[in-house]
C-alpha cells in the first residue's frame, strides 16, 4: 500500500484501505516559482451614523463591513484610529482611495441601511444602496455583504464574494457533521445530524442543496439536504461499497462520482437524482476525486493507474486521459478547478508535507504556492477565482485557512473549536 500519510485526505485514505496501489510511477520534475504582492485599493470606512438606535450599532456595522471588503485580499481598511473616526477627513492626505459612508434606521424590529461607495479624491459617488430587513444579527450581516459584493463589482467588473457560503465538516471528536457558514464565520450551520462520520460535501451549482456521503446506515451512501429545507434529506445512491465524491457540472445536470459497486472505484458519469449515465474510468487503478472544468468540456481527477495518486485530465468529448502534476511529489491529490480559468489546484507530497500547487493543464510546469510545514489538503476556489480555501493541518487539528492564487495572504479564517476539514464554497 502506498505510504500517504495517515491523517490526509481521508477520502482517498479509504480507497487505498480497500484496495492498495500499484507499485511503478515516473520520476516527475519538481519546479517551483513565487508569487509577488502588489498594492491593495485603500478603503476608509468610518462608523455609520445610527438614527433611532445606539451608536454602537454604527461601529459594529462598519466593522462587519470593513472585514468583509479585506476578506477579498485586494483590500485595505484604514483604521478609524488613523483619522479620529472623522467622516470629513482629508482622505487623499491619508492615502486613501475609497470611502463607504451610511446611515442606520433602527425601528422596532425593521432594520435600514443607507450605504455609499465614495471616490475619495473627487468625492463621486461609485455605489449607492438602500437596504431593509429584519433587526437580527444575521440580517445585518447580510445587507452589508450584498454591498460588499456590489463595490467589488464596480471596482473589479467581478461580483464580490461576500455573500457565498463555505461548507466544511466538523469533528467535535466524536461524530463528523456537515456544516456551512459565512466567510466570517459569524453564524454556523449544522447541516446533518447523523451521529456518525460524515465525508466530502459539495455544493450543488445553485447552492440550494448538500451533498455528502454518510456512513450512519452502515454504507458509505450519498444523501443531499435541501438547504431551504432543513429537513429536507435524500439518499439517492446506495450501491454496495463507495458513493462518494459528487462533482457537478456546470449547468448543474449531471454530476461525476466515485462508485465501487462493480469491484473497483471508478468515476460514474450520473444524474443529480443518482441515476448513472456513463462509466467513465475501466478498471485503471484508483479513480477518485472528480472536478468539472469551467467550461465543462474536461474533468480533473486523481488517479494511482501509474503506481501513486498523481492528478489526470480526462476530455469529456474524447475520453482521452493526460497526467498533468510533475511537480516532483510523490503524491498527489484533491485536484480542484478554477471556476474562471483553465487552472487547477491540488496537493502533493512534497518532503514528507503536502503543499499547493497550480497548473494549466498541457501548458507546461507547474507553480507551488505554500512552503511552510503544516500540511495543506483539500484545496477548492473561491467562487471568483483569487482565492483558494483549504484545511491546514499541525499535529492532529485540522484548521480552514485561505490563500491568494499568487500565494500571497496565506491565512486562518476562523477562531472555530474543534477539527475542520473538506472546504468547500459555493458558487
């Protein structure tokens, strides 16, 4: 069997147990290359001006504001220190490019929210919104990340991020559960509560439902949960053995899985009700971890058919299959595709440590992106394409962080207890 490590990837980990790997694989060359930083827009985001309500209120708005806007690392907030909290400050004197000013209406139960997006030098108004929703803390949150993501769309042509969730299970060290949050963290939800090992939740493309396989009815099965129904679950493929690993396309009509119901674990081309199309892999080693490319034509997957996990290309048109990581590893796995370009991700075992790669498929080397000692596994896109989320391993925690594609910004996201692992964003 091969020698990955123990404690990474336990979706492939699982394969292995049952069936090992083959022995001969190709020396791959390993070749590395740095990202740089460049400046981020200057952003100056004084508390809001509260009527009807506590002032307090103003700087607890702006502060959610300003950590959504310097989540999407082209971003840098001023402190309000830095200018006595001043509205009318001198802003080109301090260096800064932008200002969101508002105001808060607190009335009852009703919450409303005047927000603008500021050139600082000539004082033009970029983005201008008005938004009303219930007082909760939840609520607040999301207005503010709906404007968020409208001043990244003016200054980028791109929609922020803000307002996309992040799945992930969680081990509270005695039953792994599916559960989604915010960027921030800020409000967690618990999505299955089956009591046992939960693995590999995806998103499906509209982010309305779920997916993930469960071991609780004794079989690794594949349920999704409608998440505007919380109590909405579906098991929809049971077949003896694996169904795990769901991949949807796209258009979100059919989805690649790994299934093992005829001896080996090989990629099912299926239908998100569970219904097979096509088998797409024949008895060629270990066919697991299945991402769509952006336009659907491709798919990427890890596969040991050479003698270790390495990561495949497969022409959903021809069937044709290209290896594409060379890095040097000896390993490699959880191949994720940017949802903007022809980029993947994807880890590999690099002296004794997992560590994150780039590649454009069939356009030369590719491009390592951490080197610092931790393990870093299950890598996936935000869904712009900047950033790329994934859990990080010391010892035995597992810990979500996230990383700029230029490798830049390499950090935690959140203070949450427990062991995360199999991020996930949604489209």
């Amino acid at each position: 069997m091969s020698r990955i490590h123990r404690a990474v990837f336990p979706i492939f980990l699982i394969v292995c147990i049952l069936f090992p790997f083959s022995q001969a694989m190709a020396e791959p060359v390993h070749l590395t290359i740095s990202a740089s930083e460049t400046r981020k827009i200057q952003f100056a985001v004084p508390d809001l001006a509260v009527r009807g309500g506590q002032q307090q209120l103003g700087s607890e708005l702006a502060d959610i504001l300003s950590k959504a806007l310097t989540f999407h690392g082209i971003i840098s907030v001023v402190p309000a220190s830095n200018y006595g909290n001043n509205p009318n400050t001198d802003w080109k004197k301090l260096g800064v490019d932008y200002v969101v000013t508002g105001n808060c209406t607190s009335s009852g139960q009703s919450l409303s929210l005047e927000l603008r997006l500021l050139e600082a030098a000539s004082g033009d108004q970029v983005v201008g919104k008005t938004y009303t929703d219930t007082n909760t803390d939840r609520q607040r949150h999301k207005m503010l990340y709906k404007f968020c993501d409208e001043v990244i769309n003016a200054l980028t042509g791109k929609p922020g991020i803000a307002s996309s969730q992040i799945a992930y299970v969680f081990y509270d060290g005695r039953v792994k559960e599916a559960y989604i949050t915010d960027i921030l963290g800020s409000y967690q939800r618990r999505v299955t509560r089956h009591q046992n090992l939960v693995i590999s939740p995806r998103f499906s493309r509209d982010g309305n439902y779920l997916t993930y396989s469960s071991y609780h009815s004794g079989n690794q099965s594949l349920y999704i949960t409608d998440l505007r129904q919380s109590s909405s679950t579906t098991r929809i493929m049971a077949f003896k053995g694996l169904n795990y690993g769901p991949a949807y396309s796209p258009d979100g009509r059919t989805m690649v899985v790994t299934l093992s119901k005829d001896g080996n674990p090989d990629l099912y081309l299926c239908t998100p009700q569970g219904r097979i199309i096509e088998r797409l892999t024949q008895q060629q080693g270990i066919n697991t971890s299945a991402s769509w490319s952006p336009d659907g034509t491709r798919i990427a997957f890890v596969s040991d058919r050479t003698g270790k996990p390495q990561v495949y290309v497969m022409d959903m048109r021809t069937r044709q299959v290209q290896r594409v990581s060379f890095d040097g590893g000896s390993e490699s796995a959880e191949p994720s595709w940017s949802p903007t370009e022809d980029l993947i991700a994807y880890s590999s075992l690099i002296g004794g440590v997992y560590q994150l790669f780039l590649v454009r498929p069939g356009q030369g080397n590719s491009v390592q992106i951490t080197d610092d000692l931790s393990h870093h596994e299950a890598p996936n896109w935000s869904p712009d394409g900047n950033q790329i989320i994934y859990a990080r391993r010391g010892g035995r925690a597992h810990q979500l962080c996230a990383i700029l594609k230029n490798g830049t910004n390499n950090r935690p996201l959140f203070n949450f207890a427990g062991d995360q692992t199999y991020p996930q964003w949604s489209r």
